[in-house]
C-alpha cells in the first residue's frame, strides 16, 4: 500500500528537471553545429518528444506517463471507495449468498476429508539452489506469484523455469521446487483465484487442515518423475491414508483439476502396482480409501491446442505475439507433462481427413436450443445449412484449401519426411529444435497439407525429436487392443491415458464429469510458413488471416472451434463418463458409477460481479457456484444420484455414439 501512495504522489508532483542548466546549454550547442551527414530536418524530429511549458519547465513522455497511470489509479480507488461505502441494500450491490453458507443454514457440515489436485501451470513454484543471476530468490516464487522476476530478469527466469533437455529432471546448479500447501494453488497471482473460493466454502461447513489438502506437485515433470525425483505420488499415498484414519475412517473425496485429473488417474494404478515402480497398495486400495473423484474441467483425451503449442508456440491469444516465442518454446518443450495433454485416441477418437465426431457442429453456441427443446429437424436444417462441414478431424492444415479439399485431393504423407535425419543447419546458435533442421525437410512439411491426430504424432518427432524421444518413455496416445496384456500395468507410460488402463478394483467409487461448455474452444488449426527464413526463429505460424465463408463460420483467425470450456472440448472432458467408462466395459470392469455435470457458460453481468459466479471457463468454474455445491455435498456424503445424477446441454452424448470403439 505504501509503495502505490507514493507512487500516485510522485505522478501528481511537477515533472522534476532531469537536466541541469549548464547541460541544457551544452546540448543546445551541440545541437546547432552543422552535421555534415544528417540534415536538419532529422534534428527537429529528434528534438520533437520534449516540449516547452510555461514556466520554463520540460514537458516529457515520461511526464505523461506518469500523469496517465496518476489519473486511472486515482480513479480506481475512487471507485473502489464509492463501491464500498454505498449501502448494500441497493439494487445490483448485494453480493450473492454462498454456496457455504446456504449449506451450511440446511445443515451440512463437513464429513469425508477433501484431496485437491491442481493441474498444470497454477501450482506454484519457488526457488531452492540457482545461478549467479537469481542468487536473491531463494525460496521465492518463480511461478504463481507477481511474476516481477519476468521483467526484472526475463532470461534468467527462463533457464530456471526449463528442465534439462535429455533427462527430464533438473539442469545442472538449479533446483525448483513445488510451492506445498493450500497456498500452493489458492491463488494464481494476487487476485485472481483457482481453488481459493472453493476453499473458502468448504472452510464455512468445517473443513480445515486436518481434512482439506492440497496436493501439489511439480507439473513441469512427467507423472513418474514427481515420484522419482520428490516422492510425490508416495507423499500423496501417505496423507490420503493418514486423513483415512484421523477422520473416523472416512473415505476420501478426491477432487482434481484440469490436467490434475490425469495426474491422479496415473496415481490410480501406481497406487496398486506392487514395488519399485508402483505403491504396493494392492488392488483393494483405491475401494478402501477413496469415496468419489470428481474431476473438475477434465483432460481425459487430452487438448487440441497442446498441439500448436509445441509446434509453433502458438494458440489463439498469442498468436499475434511472436516477440519471445521462441523463448517459450524452447522451455516449454523441456516440460513433459505437455506432452501428456497432446491428444489420445488417434483418429478413432478425433477423426481423420474427410470424418470427426463433431460434425455439424453448430458455431453460434449463444443460439443453441436446450438438449431438452431440440429434435430431429433442428439437426436436418442445420446438415442443410452447412454446404461444407468443418474438417475437425485435420488438426493441422497448411492453407485453407487444404482444410476443406476432398481428402482424395490432399497429397499423401510422406513417412520420409518425418525420420530424415537433420544433416546440415547453417545457424551457428541453437534455440529451438528448428534451428537444427534444414530447409529442405521444413519445405516438404508444409507440402504434406493436412495432419490428423495420428499423424500430428510424427509432425512433432520430426520437429521436436529429442521432446518427443524423451516424453514418449513416459506417455502413450493410443487405444489398448488388449489390456489384459501385462505390458499395461507394468509400464506407467499407460497408466495417464484412459484407453489403456483400467480402473481400480472399486465398484462404490463414484467417477465425475464435471465441466463448463457454451464457450468455443480450440479445435484445429489453420498455418502458413513463416516469411522470414533467418536463424532463431520459427518456421510456421497460424495463418490469422484466413477465416470461414459465413458471417457465424466456425473458423476465425486461423482456428476451428468446438463446444468446450475455452480450453478443452467436450469431446475430451465428457466422453470417459458418458461413454467409455459408462457401466461395467473393459476400461472400467467392476462397473464404478460414472456421471456427467456439465454447467453452462453464463458471462458475468458487470464488473462488480468479477469473472462471474456462473462461469464455465476452465479456470473460472472453480467459482461457479453449481460446481461448489455439487462438491460440497458429495463431500458431505451424498451421492451422484443424491445430485441429481447426470446433467447434459451438450452434444456429448451424440459425439460419443458417432465414435466406433470397443467397449
């Protein structure tokens, strides 16, 4: 508070002269000499930024700059003032009751211990051993705080924040370390909030530390790599039966988030593995200690836009931002876990170049009818309205025309391309993965037009071969033929990924959905080779300038949208429990009860709301009041059918049928 005072005092001071007289007088001078290789026009430009007041004083940008942020933080505080010092008894000022306290009057109180799992990106991380240039951070965050570090120091932040490139762990003279305890992912940075309103409710019905935990982690690693390198998944083990015990033998709630959710899925039956490379647990683990897991904005079949983001760097916010790119990249691709959100299932799961489960898609999603107000001639009309559906299933395609073309007029992949060896690169520094390959096999990328979900596997090993070589020791994208196989259970490369690995032995465990929609999400991708052919730089790019024929077409800027939570699709985050693993299949063998909550996207009405308590964004949700309730009772021992059971606006349940799969 101190240092905004101050800071609002200097913007209203008079501008300070920097300049003493005698230098003024000096650059005057040196101003009027005749310079023989600028003529004096030039001159007056550079003299221009200054301007002359009256009084004598200098009138400087930097003078308006203060002046500008003086002005807007007065003018918020004024607000901030009025806000909180009008009545809140006039209309649009009375904030919402709680989730908390509604239950809390009804009766509700706390009674299963509740485990969180955060999912990747908003645990934070803090310091513990680095280089000269972060000797003062010690044990401060460099991820999941104010973030000064990335503007006092933007480089050496990065090589902190990176993971050796051929182990996967630590570099050499740094340690990173995950921030542990409910403050690990309450909040993201000030202000804005992940779990921390969750925790706040489940606080007014009587949780506290002994029956909430915040399970973090380090989400840079891959999964097996947090219990190699920090003993997470045992520590987790740990507190999970210790909470087990000193809650009267309740089961535990388990309630995980975003890429949190295949974390713990990878946990599921690591748990059960007998030693050293699982927990020794045994099969009856997860039935004895655990009641739900209610997986909150699910990852289950992972994101389309981890796609362009390990290709290019790239996704729809930034791909307009291009001035650090290759920095992120570069640590980015150092990061694992990444690898475990590319999507799973190939093309049976997200199509191939002429089919994909969301086809006539309806693009307009602030006009689409209630599941229960649809019927057949809405679809009819719409298959008539659209002369051309959107291939989804082409993940990525190198121009329009390649995302729209008959597949028999698309050139047929060439498996060369992907495992040419890279023999000669003219870049003398190396700072991306590209800057190791030759024109020749970039050139012949682009000429393979469009990429599926299979394909788009060898795209990224021809592109980020030491990436892919690294991470795929860890992770699988496939879809079992036979998990009885016991390559299955003794390697943990398959234990994240729900089409090759079964759930535990526990039929009362309950499994939920639980997800936002109404937003459109990322899908597939659009790009163009960069015009630029200079070192140290990336060689493709989203195509911003390409969009559909219609005024309401699906593609804009370069990007297909779906249905989803502006991060994952539905296809993604619902398909497990309204399909996959619905009643006794062979991905779920002792018939766990799965259900779908989904919670429709309503944007806040005004500022005073925030980012809304109705919210169905993927971080947002963790304050839709819906979503905590639906928490807090399970937590408090009801059931899925005491819920209300499944709640589908989507079109979930229709992609899921289009998907040929054996159950």
């Amino acid at each position: 508070m101190g240092s905004i005072l101050r800071f609002r005092k200097l913007s209203y001071l008079a501008p300070v002269k920097l300049h003493t007289e005698k230098k003024v007088e000096q650059e005057k001078k040196a101003v009027d000499v005749p310079n023989p290789c600028f003529s004096p026009e030039p001159t007056k430009r550079a003299l221009a930024p200054t301007v002359r007041r009256s009084g004598g004083k200098e009138w400087r940008c930097m003078d308006n700059c203060c002046w500008m942020i003086g002005f807007l933080c007065t003018t918020w505080w004024l607000c901030l003032f009025l806000f909180n010092c009008l009545p809140a008894t006039l209309p649009g000022f009375q904030a919402p009751e709680s989730p908390g306290v509604r239950l809390k009057r009804e009766g509700i109180t706390a009674l299963h211990p509740v485990v969180m799992v955060p999912g990747i990106v908003t645990g934070g991380l803090e310091l513990w051993e680095g280089k000269p240039c972060a000797e003062d951070l010690f044990r401060k965050r460099l991820w999941g705080g104010g973030f000064t570090e990335i503007i006092r120091r933007p480089l050496c932040w990065l090589e902190h924040l990176s993971l050796d490139n051929e182990t996967g762990l630590d570099p050499p003279g740094i340690r990173v370390r995950a921030v542990p305890g409910l403050v690990a992912a309450d909040y993201f940075g000030p202000g804005y909030f992940v779990w921390a309103v969750l925790i706040e409710n489940l606080a007014k019905i009587g949780y506290e530390g002994k029956n909430l935990y915040m399970a973090a982690y380090d989400w840079r690693l891959s999964f097996q790599n947090t219990e190699i390198r920090d003993q997470a998944l045992s520590r987790l083990k740990s507190k999970i039966e210790l909470m087990y015990v000193i809650n009267g033998y309740k089961k535990v709630v388990v309630v995980p988030h975003s890429m949190g959710v295949v974390y713990f899925l990878h946990f599921l039956k690591w748990v059960e593995t007998p030693p050293p490379v699982g927990g020794g647990g045994g099969s009856g683990w997860c039935s004895k200690h655990i009641k739900a897991v209610m997986n909150i904005g699910p990852t289950f079949l992972g994101v389309p836009k981890t796609v362009s983001n390990l290709f290019s760097g790239e996704a729809k916010d930034v791909a307009f931002l291009r001035l650090t790119v290759e920095h992120l990249l570069r640590a980015g691709r150092t990061w694992d876990s990444i690898v475990s959100l590319l999507p799973k299932g190939g093309e049976t799961i997200w199509g191939n170049l002429d089919w994909s489960p969301e086809e006539n898609h309806a693009c307009d999603l602030s006009k689409r009818k209630p599941l229960g107000e649809r019927n057949s001639t809405d679809g009819n009309a719409k298959r008539s309205a659209l002369k051309e559906p959107v291939k989804y299933g082409r993940m990525i395609s190198f121009g329009k025309a390649a995302a729209e073309l008959p597949s028999s007029l698309l050139p047929s992949l060439d498996p060369k391309t992907t495992t040419k060896k890279n023999s000669t690169s003219s870049c003398s520094e190396v700072r991306t993965e590209y800057d190791e390959m030759n024109r020749e096999i970039i050139g012949k990328i682009a000429e393979n037009k469009a990429y599926t979900a299979r394909t788009v596997l060898d795209l990224l090993r021809a592109v980020a071969p030491k990436m892919m070589k690294r991470a795929e020791a860890h992770f699988s994208h496939g879809i079992a033929d036979n998990l009885d196989d016991p390559k299955y259970t003794q390697h943990y490369k398959y234990w994240s990924n729900p089409l090759e690995t079964k759930l535990p032995d526990a039929p009362d465990m309950e499994i939920y959905c639980l997800y936002g929609i109404g937003i459109p999400t990322e899908r597939s991708y659009v790009y163009k080779q960069s015009p630029s052919s200079r070192c140290k730089s990336i060689p493709f790019r989203i195509d911003t300038s390409v969009n559909g024929d219609r005024g309401e077409s699906c593609l804009r800027g370069g990007v297909s949208f779906v249905d989803g939570d502006e991060s994952v699709p539905v296809l993604s985050a619902g398909f497990m429990c309204a399909k996959g693993w619905r009643g006794r299949t062979r991905f779920n063998p002792s018939g766990a009860s799965t259900y779908v909550r989904e919670y429709r996207h309503k944007p806040p009405a005004s500022l005073l709301e925030g980012r809304g308590a109705e919210s169905g964004a993927h971080v947002d949700i963790m304050g839709n009041v819906g979503l905590i309730e639906d928490v807090m009772r399970v937590a408090a021992g009801a059931t899925g059918l005491g819920i209300g059971g499944d709640r589908v606006h989507s079109d979930i349940v229709r992609m899921s049928d289009r998907i040929n799969i054996r159950l």
